[in-house]
C-alpha cells in the first residue's frame, strides 16, 4: 500500500485558501472557483502520483517551493477563467504570475544548495512553467488574436508529437538557451498582459518571443531527428515470392525401383566372381 504522502494535500488546501482569498479581494465567481479547484485537485493526484513512481517519500525542499508556484498558477488560472465572464483586476493576476516567475528562479537554487535535485523536481518545475505560459496565451487571446495560443501550445504539442513519433520521445541535452527563452516567453506574457507598452509593441514582442521558442523547439527536432536510430529492414518471411533471377532450387532425386538395385548388384558381383575363378586355375 503506498505511503500516505502530506505535501501535495497540502498544496490543495493552500489552493482552496487562495481561491477564498480571490474571492474576498477580487470577486472571484464561480467558473474561476470550479476551475481552481478542479485545478488544484489535478495536481494534488499529479504531484502524489509522480513521488509514489520515483519512490520519494515526501517532498523536497525545492519540490515545496515548486508547489508554492503551484499554487500561484492555480490562482492566475482561475482569475482567467473569470475573466471571460467579467472584468477582473488586472494588478492581482500580474501580481501573482510575477511571484511564480520569481520563484522559479529560486527553486533550481534550492536544489543545487541543498543537494535534492531530481529528476522529478525537474519534470515538476517544467511543467509548472509551461502551463502558466498557456494560461497567459488563453488570456492574451482577446487582446491580440487567437495566433498567441501557439506560445502556450507548442510545449504540448511536442509532446504529442512523441506519442506519434519515438523518435521523438529521446532525452535532450541540457542547453541553457532553452532556459532563456523559457524565461522570456514568461516576462513578454506578463508585460503584454499588464498594458504597461502600448499595443503595437506588445504585439511585436510577443512576436518575438513566438520566433524565439520556434527557434528553440526547431533545433531540439533537429537534434532528435539527427539522433534517431535507423529502422531495422524486414526479415523476409519464408513464403516470400522468389525473384525472376534466384536459383531454382534442384530437384531431389528419385529412389530407384527395387528390380534395378537387384540388378545393379549382380552385374558388380559378376566380375568379381570371374576374377576369382582365374586366380584359381
């Protein structure tokens, strides 16, 4: 039975003060109240399911401040639900996603000084940091068009890709210009979000960003695809149809009849009977 695991409930009940907080301050209604649960909920079964398969009996110190993350997209999240209902205030969703992207720059830190790095902890802040980029697309969509959702996609559809392709599904390299444009993908969606620049400039940086993470998914494909594994030709099976130009295979040959196996026995021995008769005279 597996081992009954306090940090990820934990990080579901700081989701539920967060979303009530959202309601006291910024009117937080309904869609955003079942979208942050349901959120919450999502990764409270994510987070226990992934420390059960790697064998963690808790969560690290660095794991703890991904939580915290965590739990801050979860309220950007439901604020943005909210916000195709009604008007929601703009300086708490910035204010939240600010503090998310701070913080994930403190909890590689954290991993690195304390020595709890993993492999879990990793794939956990990744994912954290890509679902709070399709969360700012889904937002930036009214503002700017439909075309922003690529920014927040394109992560999951490389990962779709390798359901389809296996090739695909290898380990990259670590390389740190992918982290730099993971960290600018984040500060163009909050700067756009806020309308502190004007329109035209916000469009041409979210532009930007869009050509960098293109860039950055195009080379890691390329590296995949240079990497692959070569297919293994068919065997042949034995009912294949024989070439016009191969051997054709000799016939085998015929037992001879009883009658002329008797016959070629007498004809050999003759001789040799004759032979004896004159050694003897």
């Amino acid at each position: 039975m597996p081992a009954f695991r306090t940090g990820p409930v934990i990080g579901l009940i700081g989701q539920a003060a967060l979303l009530a907080a959202l309601a006291v301050t910024a009117g937080l209604g309904p869609a955003g109240w079942v979208v942050g649960a349901a959120y919450g909920i999502v990764v409270c079964a994510a987070v226990t399911y992934g420390l059960h398969r790697c064998g963690a009996r808790s969560l690290g110190p660095a794991d703890r401040v991904t939580l915290t993350r965590a739990v801050l997209v979860g309220g950007v999240t439901a604020l943005t639900v909210d916000s195709f209902l009604r008007q929601v205030p703009v300086a708490v969703l910035v204010a939240l996603a600010s503090v998310a992207l701070i913080l994930d720059g403190v909890d590689g830190k954290v991993a690195r000084r304390t020595r709890t790095a993993s492999a879990f902890g990793a794939r956990f802040d990744m994912e954290v940091d890509a679902f709070l980029i399709l969360v700012f697309s889904v937002y930036l969509t009214r503002p700017f068009g439909a075309w922003v959702l690529a920014i927040g996609a394109m992560r999951y559809a490389f990962l779709v890709a390798g359901w389809v392709l296996p090739w695909m599904r290898a380990t990259l390299p670590p390389r740190y210009w992918r982290k730099v444009v993971a960290a600018t993908q984040g500060v163009v969606l909050v700067v756009a979000t806020a309308g502190v620049l004007p329109w035209p400039v916000s469009a041409v940086a979210l532009t930007a960003a869009l050509a960098l993470l293109v860039e950055s998914f195009g080379r890691d494909v390329g590296w995949l695809w240079r990497q692959r594994r070569p297919v293994p030709a068919a065997v042949r099976p034995a009912h294949a149809v024989r070439p016009a130009h191969a051997a054709r295979p000799v016939p085998a040959a015929r037992p001879a009849p009883l009658e002329h196996l008797l016959a070629g026995a007498a004809a050999s021995a003759a001789p040799a009977r004759e032979s004896v008769l004159v050694r003897a005279r």
